[in-house]
C-alpha cells in the first residue's frame, strides 16, 4: 500500500505533555518531538511556505510517524470524549427490511423490501476506558488502541493501517475492530474529528455487525418498487384489461392480490389468478369468458387453448361458442 504524499508530511508533534498537536496550533517558543521517532521537531510557521513541523535530523520514517500518530490521535480523541462527555461517533450500514403491505402482491415470502441505512452508535456508551498499546491478558494480542467498558465484559479493538492491515489473528478471536486506513496527514485529522463512518471508504469493520431491523412501512425508495406488476379490472361490457405497473405504483386502496401479481408469472400462474379473479368480480358468470370454461386451457397473452376446438382462440370466443359450458368452480 503506496503511502499518499502530502505536501506537509509532518502536520502533528508531541508538546511537552505529550499532547498530539496540529501544526495550525503551535508556537513557536513550545518545544515539540516527533511522535514517530521522539526526536525534535521545529514548527516551522513562516507566510510564504505552508506551515509544518521539520526535523532537525531526518531520522524518522514517514510510515512510522503515520502510525504513531494516527493512533495518538484516537487515543487522545476518546480520552477527551469520555472526560466531557461528548459522543465518539461511529456510523455504519445495517440492513432494514421492510413487510409492507406491498410485498403481499408479489406472492412470495421469500421476496423482501431490504436495503442499507446507515446506523449510529456513540462509542463511548459501550466503552468507557481506553487504552494505548495496552496488551489484552484474555487474547495476548495487541491492538493500537483498546476500548473496554469499566465491567470488563466489552473490548473494541482500534488498530492504524499504514502499510499493513489487521492480522487474521486478530479478526478470528471475533473481538469488533476498527480498522482505520492512514495515508496523510489528513487522514489524522479525521481521527481527531470524533466522527467515523464506512462511507468514507478508510474504516474497515470487522465482528461488528449492527442488527437488522424489520420494519412495517418502506421508507425512501423500495428495493423490489420497480417489479412490473400485472393488475387487472373486468370492465362493464365484461373485457378483462390489464395494466402494468411497477410495484411501487399500485394503489392499495383499490388493489388487492385477487387482482394484482407479478407480471413475471408464468401461464399456469395467471391462469389460476384470472380465474379467481373472474369469480370474485364475477361469481354469477354473467358474462361467458373462455377462462371460465371447461374447454378452456392454458393462458397465452389472451389466447387460451379450447380443447373443444383444437385451436388457440381469444378468451371472449365463448361469447358466441356452442360448447362453452362453465366449469364448477374450485379454487385451485
């Protein structure tokens, strides 16, 4: 992993609290060191060139200071956090089902409204300790930093990716990790910011999956709403017609599944919901219908089989068929 170049590597230092300090608040009679190698670093603060720490000697490694910095960022972050109360964001994606009334139509349980919101938690409620470079005595592992919560039950693993990403060790013992991608000074200042999210494409998470949640309205778009729909009316002269919508178009309030389903059905299907439909719209047969009929056969785009005839005929030849005869009705 190729390290970004910045035109101000060396943005923070070490004052002599061992304060992680941004170039923008230094001055000038403060002595500062460097939190990768511990040498000293001058501000260096003039008007012409932008503003950064330097090395007296070059002696550090720009990927070691990334990470020493990086994790003193967090670190004191959090700190400060639990000291004042303030949240410690984390917002990730977690999967959100909806059982609308909708999905009833489509005529499969197996079928669901599911999409990714995002979902925010304060850290600090769950961990209210932390530590750097604190070895974990139930593991023996080391993270960069570690959250536990003061009963000892909960541990978070915070661990800085320079070059080299979270071992499989780690992530097997199924602790929840945080694993945040440095590449910049930038990249810094966003863990000084309090405020991660996955969006951002530099935090990995690993054995922290928030729950789903079910819920009974879609809220947003709906993730099946473009599936073409089939809803039919049987209109005064006794024609059936058919309209076709997308799911998320269909009015509920007078739509139902006897109805409306899937345009997608195949012939046997809709032969069967024509039929129901027919004798609920329709239950004294008053207007002859090849569906209806005990000549009629499979369902062909308003064609159906008559075995009668031997032929493909349209299902309103029984207005003028002799043989057209209507089958008992049973709701297969």
């Amino acid at each position: 992993m190729a390290i970004q170049s910045n035109p101000v590597q060396y943005a923070f230092a070490l004052d002599g609290d061992n304060i992680l300090t941004h170039i923008s608040e230094a001055k000038r009679s403060h002595s500062y060191t460097c939190p990768g190698c511990h040498n000293c670093l001058k501000p260096v603060l003039g008007d012409v060139n932008a503003k950064h720490y330097r090395h007296i000697e070059e002696c550090c490694s720009l990927e070691t200071y990334l990470h020493k910095a990086a994790k003193q960022a967090f670190f004191q972050c959090y700190k400060h956090a639990i000291n004042t109360n303030r949240p410690m964001v984390l917002e990730l994606e977690r999967s959100v089902s909806c059982i609308g009334p909708r999905l009833g139509l489509l005529g499969n349980k197996a079928v669901q409204c599911s999409k990714l919101v995002s979902a925010r938690y304060n850290l600090t409620q769950f961990f209210d300790q932390v530590d750097l470079e604190r070895r974990d005595k139930n593991t023996g592992l080391q993270p960069d930093v570690m959250l536990t919560d003061s009963s000892g039950k909960r541990c978070c693993y915070i661990e800085i990716c320079v070059t080299h990403p979270c071992t499989q060790e780690k992530i097997d013992t199924g602790i929840p990790i945080l694993e945040f991608k440095v590449q910049s000074a930038d990249d810094i200042k966003v863990l000084s910011s309090g405020v991660y999210s996955v969006e951002r494409g530099n935090l990995s998470v690993f054995n922290w999956e928030p729950p789903s949640r079910i819920v009974e309205y879609c809220s947003g778009t709906c993730s099946v709403g473009k599936v073409e729909m089939s809803v039919w009316c049987l209109s005064d002269s006794g024609r059936l017609n058919e309209n076709i919508v997308p799911l998320s178009d269909v009015d509920l309030i007078v739509n139902s599944k006897l109805n409306s389903w899937p345009k997608a059905l195949d012939a046997g299907e809709v032969m069967t919901n024509l039929r129901t439909f027919l004798h609920h719209v329709d239950p004294q047969t008053l207007f002859p219908n090849c569906i209806m009929c005990k000549q009629g056969g499979s369902w062909l785009d308003g064609y159906l089989h008559c075995y009668s005839k031997a032929k493909l005929v349209p299902y309103t030849e029984a207005c003028q068929c002799a043989a057209y005869k209507v089958r008992e009705w049973r709701k297969d």
